[in-house]
C-alpha cells in the first residue's frame, strides 16, 4: 500500500497549510476562558433561559449538569437506564 508511506509527509503538509487557523483558533479559545460564565454564553447567544444562576449572580453548575443529562437522556435510549 502507497498509504502508509504518503500519510505522514501528508500530514505534516497539511499542518504547516493550517498553521496561522490553528494559531487563530487557540487565540480565540484563551481569550474565552478568561471570560465568566454569563458573558461567555451572552456573546454565544444562549438564551437566558438557560442560565441556571445562584442566588449570587453566578453560575448552578449542579443545575446546569442535571439539564444537560435530563435532555441527552430524553433523546438517547442508554440513557433512560441511568
């Protein structure tokens, strides 16, 4: 097989093509981890609906687990068995 032997010059092609998105990309990633909860899903367009704030302003991250296993559990067979 011609493959095995063309995948990794291939590959590494492809990265160094890719290089400046990939920067791009880990830029953008670091600049949303410094930001707290509400204004990160504000900017991403989440409807407040879903924001399981405390009584502080912060974010129920219990609430907000139990939401997410409850809707993934009402659309996925296995599941339902937890």
């Amino acid at each position: 097989m011609i493959l095995p032997q063309v995948y990794e010059p291939l590959f590494h092609l492809y990265v160094l093509h890719n290089e400046a998105s990939d920067e791009q990309y880990w830029a953008r990633i670091q600049r949303f981890n410094r930001q707290d909860d509400v204004t990160l899903m504000s900017y991403l367009g989440v409807n407040s609906k879903f924001w399981f704030l405390s009584d502080g302003g912060k974010l129920d991250s219990a609430e907000s687990v139990r939401t997410i296993v409850s809707t993934i559990a009402s659309f996925l067979r296995c599941f339902k068995i937890l």
